[in-house]
C-alpha cells in the first residue's frame, strides 16, 4: 500500500503541542472551534493525530515561501 502522506506533493503535516496551539488561537483571536476542519480518516494526517487535535500545515507558496495554515480534527 503506498502511504499517502510521504508524497511530494502532499504538505508537510504536524499536530501542533498544547503551548503553540494557545499562541495561535490568541494571535488570531478565535477559539479552537472555528478552525477550518480535516477528518480523521485523511490520508495526509500523521498517524498520532487524534480527534480534537490541530494540525499545523505547511505548503509551498508562490508568493511567501511557505502558507502555514491550522485544522481541527474532527470524526
């Protein structure tokens, strides 16, 4: 089977600790609910990520280096 998330053009995908997460959510004043979602059962998801969790994204990007975006994981 191949693993999805090891593709090149899959973006780098990581649960974000506990620390991070409050500084982010109070960089953009929003709480961890109104984060965009991403299911449990994507392929791109680390294997330790869990329900609940935020996911740290990090693309490529044409006009910045690199597009940090965050997910919550959701059932």
């Amino acid at each position: 089977m191949v693993d999805v998330s090891e593709h090149e053009l899959v973006p780098d995908h990581s649960v974000l600790d506990d620390e991070d997460l409050e500084d982010v959510l109070q960089e953009y004043n929003i709480d961890r609910t109104d984060l965009p979602k991403i299911k449990r059962a994507d392929p791109a998801l680390p294997d330790e990520a869990d329900v609940g969790d935020v996911i740290e994204i990090v693309r490529d990007s044409r006009t910045t280096d690199q597009a940090v975006v965050y997910r919550l994981v959701v059932e």
